[in-house]
C-alpha cells in the first residue's frame, strides 16, 4: 500500500509538471475520463466507429467506456463473449469493411489469444492484398503495466512482442492529455493501432486536458525536460518514475534530459539521435523483462547512429527477467533509486 500511495503523489505531482499552460479551454480530469472523452468524440465524429470488448456497454472494468451505450446505441456499443480472438478477429472483419473497430482486450496480459489475428491478419492485410483491401481502421485498447497488486496476469507490459510487427502501430500515453490526443489519432490512423494504457493512472493522473476534438503526432517524441549530461528515454507511466530520478540526479549536479517515445512502431529516432548527440550518454527504462524488451532496439539504433558521440555504454533500467510477482513487485520494478544508480554510473563511466 505504501508503494501505491508513493505512486498516487509521484503521479499528481508531475502529471502537473508535464502540463502544458494553453488558451484553450481546458478541464482537469483523470486519464480514464480522457479515454472516455475520446471515445465520445470518435463515436460522434465517425458513424461508421464502433466499441467492444468484455463488458464495454456497462462501462468496463476502469469505466472507460461508461456511457457509451446508451449515446450511441446497443448496435455501436456492445458487450462480446470472453474470447480475445474473436474480439480481435472481428475488428478485422468490420475494419475491412470501411468501419473503425474500436476494440478493448480487458488487460493486455490476455491479448496473447488474440496474437494470431492481430500480428498474421490485421498486420498483413493491406500488404498480402498488394493494398487492394485493408482494415487499418482497427484501433485495439488495452491497459498495461504495473498496479501495485496485479501479480502474474495483471500487470504485464507486452508492448516489444508488437514492435516486432511490421504492418502495426504501436503508442503509449504518459497522461491525460496525451491519452486523449494519441487516442483519436489513433482511431483515424489509416493503419492498425495497438493502444496500451497504463492502469495505474487511469484516476492517479489528473492535469487540464482540452475540452473539445484535438489530436497529437503519431511516431514524434516530445523532449519533456532538457538536460546537457545525459538522455532518458521511456514511455507511458515509467515516464513519472524516470522524472522523480532526473530530479534527484538535478540536486548531485547531473543535467538530465527526458523524452518521451509516446508511439514505439514508427520511433521517432531522430529526436532520440539529436538528444543523444547533444548530451553523450543514453539511458532507456521501461517496466517489460529486459531481455528482448524495446529498450534493446533503441540501444542499438543509438549505438548504429551516434557511436562515435556516446561518452559512455547505453544504459537499460527494467523490468526482471522473472514471470510479473506479486508480493516481490518492488524489487521486480524499474525504480527511481535503480535509475539514479545507473544515471550516476554512466555519467561517471
């Protein structure tokens, strides 16, 4: 409990540090409520979009699809059988038939049952067609990630299995604000979009989020804080954590500068490669195993691209190589003190 409560501070505190001050008008929400407004703005805006998943028409289990049903009707809004294969096999049935599928997979921990479909048909659709037919109007929702008592199957972070992936897109919000922008993007993406929301900000996230339709750039990272001795980068809730280290690095007298992938499949590598030219060194955290996780692949484009800047070797701070534990998930997390240590150690190489 005192992990989640850290957590509930970390994430008010610098979800307001991450916030943008706009003319536009704007209200303060959570992230889930975020995702529910995009949802309602991509179901007026498009009559051909539709919402399902288990347990969608009530609202689902984080409340992110509450009131859905009854705007939109039972006909755009619907509840489907506990089959994660079907759910994505469907989405591409009604993308490639002009429709925007809308779909939910309840935790990202069961989309594996859905593997098939979305990474052999949704994937390849366009291309095996020679781009005479396509379904790149499926965008999959699902939570993802750490929440401080999901153990094994709810707590998962699946994201690298999907880079792998040509023919897909895959983002990643740090708050509400972008889960909204990125979200809408998504849906009108004319490509498929694996969309992973980090759980345990659904309601700890709160910042001022624009009131009306807005989108933000799919495949462009955002430099969230500038820094002159090192470069990290992250994505979705590992974002807070990596923060709260850059401010404790700031106080040993180490410039830290943090950027935020937000879309993983298109990178954006040339942001990564110009931060990384400018400070020397490059640290990578996501809350996924390290072996085979995304961070491998932005180590080695850096090293392929800026070898002869890098001061010191890539630094990766993640997840175990274990199955996600329970009681043992401190130890199992990328942490904030884990991040100093290796902020330290790569400046100091």
């Amino acid at each position: 409990m005192a992990m989640i409560a850290r957590r509930e501070r970390l994430a008010g505190l610098i979800v307001r540090r991450f916030s943008n001050s706009s003319s536009v008008q704007a209200d303060k929400i959570n992230l889930y409520t975020a995702i529910n407004q995009a949802l309602h703005i991509a179901m007026e805006t498009d009559p051909r979009a539709f919402v399902f998943g288990e347990d969608v028409s009530f609202g689902g289990v984080f409340r992110c699809t509450t009131g859905l049903a009854e705007k939109f009707g039972r006909s755009r809004v619907f509840n489907t059988p506990l089959c994660e294969q079907g759910i994505a096999g469907f989405a591409v049935g009604l993308a490639a038939m002009g429709n925007r599928a809308i779909a939910e997979i309840q935790f990202a921990d069961y989309i594996y049952p859905a593997f098939d479909q979305i990474v052999n048909e949704a994937a390849k659709f366009r291309y095996r067609s020679g781009n005479e037919f396509n379904c790149g109007g499926i965008t999959i929702r699902t939570p993802y990630g750490a929440v401080g008592h999901g153990g094994h199957y709810h707590s998962q972070s699946p994201e690298a299995f999907f880079c792998h992936v040509p023919g897909l897109k895959v983002v990643i919000p740090r708050s509400p604000k972008q889960a909204k922008g990125l979200l809408l993007a998504s849906i009108r993406d004319p490509n498929p979009t694996i969309f992973f929301e980090p759980k345990w900000l659904y309601r700890q996230a709160v910042e001022e989020v624009p009131e009306g339709d807005f989108m933000l750039p799919l495949s462009k990272a955002e430099v969230i804080r500038e820094g002159t001795d090192i470069t990290l980068v992250g994505w979705g809730a590992q974002l807070l954590v990596m923060e709260q280290a850059c401010e404790v690095a700031e106080k040993e007298g180490i410039s830290c500068e943090l950027v935020d992938l937000r879309t993983l499949i298109p990178w954006d590598k040339e942001t990564v490669e110009a931060s990384v030219n400018k400070t020397g060194r490059l640290l990578v955290s996501h809350e996924a195993p390290l072996t085979g996780g995304f961070g491998a692949e932005i180590a080695a484009s850096v090293v392929d691209r800026c070898f002869l800047r890098l001061e010191a070797p890539v630094a990766r701070v993640c997840g175990l190589d274990t199955p996600f534990p329970l009681v043992y998930e401190p130890f199992y997390m990328p942490t904030k003190n884990k991040i100093v240590d290796a902020i330290k150690a790569t400046v100091n190489y």
